[in-house]
C-alpha cells in the first residue's frame, strides 16, 4: 500500500469492499496461533500472547491497548481500530504500533456490528469500543466470528464472556517535577483475570519509555 491507512481514516464504506479499501489482507490465520507481545506482557495471558480465535477486555488504558499492539504490527499482523475518533494516532506509533500495519475506523455508525464482522474477515487484530451497550445477539455473533477467523478482538469497554479481562491502575510517571522536567516514561500495574486457563489472577508491572533504575540502597550506604 503506498500510504499509510492511518493519515486517511476511513469512513466504512459498501461492507463487501471495506477491508479491500483499508488494504488489509490477513496472512493465513491456520499459521502461527498466537500474535506476539511484549515480554513484559506475556506472563498477564495465559498462552503467553494474543491467541488466534480469542477476545480479550481491556479496562481503562489506552496506553496498555497499544502496549498489546507493537510487536504483533511490527511482525506483519493488521490491526483495525473501529469506533475510537479520539484515538491518538501518534501515542500509537510513538509506543511502536508500526503505521503501515494500522488502519482506523472512527465511526462505524449503527452498524457497527456488521463493519466489525467485516474486518474481523481480513484483519489480524480488530480493536473495538462499542459505542454503547452490546446486545447478547451481537456479542454472540462476533464472537463466533472471531473463532471462525481466527482473529483476535480487543475491546475497550464491556463485553460478555471474554477470554481475558485486563484492568490497569495508575500511572506512575517520571521525569516530571513540579512544574519542571521532561516526562521520560511511566509504570502501570495491570492485573488480569479470565475463564478455564485465565482464571488464576495474574500481575505485571508494566514499563513505558525509559526509566532509570531505582538507586541501590547498599550503595549509598558505602559511599556514606
């Protein structure tokens, strides 16, 4: 694809030709069964990545969506995100969301479900934030979907009998004092919980941008 689908966001057109017109072809979905993470994110999924087939619930981070997304783009999988017209595009790239891997969707109006079928049809990974509250019918419909592609939906707000749920707390931020400083990265605590191999509570410290170590007690106590 010449350009990068994200500088054009894409109203959905005509759904037998959406996916053509983001460009986005999925690579055999009978091939590698899970998409790759961070490894700092791994030990939060029960099968140590996003696995093919599975729908996985994020709670209140953005930032954490896109932390899920960088190495899966960077290895050749499309991601779609549909109905996020705030998302912010360069968050996404600056936290390694490769832009040639990335198309978005901003407002897939009440048809919403159908589009995301759609996707779900040609996309590795399908992002989504309902607009509103997702009908049984319809949960149940994408999620047959999602196994019968074997695709990986990420969905920012409720969704029913999801694989994997995600909740993050804080952000802790350094680099910035008061009123001074450059903001260098931040750390957020994320817990996961699930159903069958996910039930187990599982925690992480997540790590974004560059944190310096914390000092050595038994350091400074020699140099005092």
């Amino acid at each position: 694809m010449a350009s990068s689908p994200v500088a054009a966001p894409v109203e959905p057109p005509a759904l037998a030709t959406l996916a053509t017109r983001l460009g986005v072809t999925r690579g055999d979905p009978r091939g590698a069964a899970l998409l790759p993470v961070q490894p700092q994110l791994a030990g939060l999924l029960p099968a140590g990545g996003l696995r093919r087939g599975s729908i996985v619930r994020v709670e209140r981070s953005l930032g954490l969506v896109f932390a899920l997304l960088d190495r899966a783009s960077q290895t050749g999988s499309w991601v779609v995100a549909v109905g996020m017209a705030d998302l912010g595009v360069l968050a996404a790239i600056e936290q390694g969301v490769d832009p040639a891997r990335f198309a978005l969707v901003p407002s897939p109006g009440p048809q919403w479900p159908l589009v995301v079928a759609a996707l779900l049809d040609a996309a590795d990974i399908v992002v989504l934030r309902p607009p509103g509250t997702v009908s049984a019918a319809d949960t149940r419909r994408l999620t047959s979907r999602v196994r019968d592609r074997g695709a990986v939906l990420l969905v920012l707000g409720p969704w029913a009998g999801a694989e994997v749920v995600l909740r993050s707390g804080e952000f802790h931020w350094y680099g910035v004092g008061s009123g001074y400083g450059r903001l260098r990265g931040a750390r957020l605590d994320v817990t996961s919980t699930g159903r069958g191999a996910a039930s187990r509570p599982r925690h992480a410290v997540v790590q974004f941008g560059d944190i310096p170590d914390p000092p050595d007690p038994r350091a400074e106590a020699t140099a005092a």
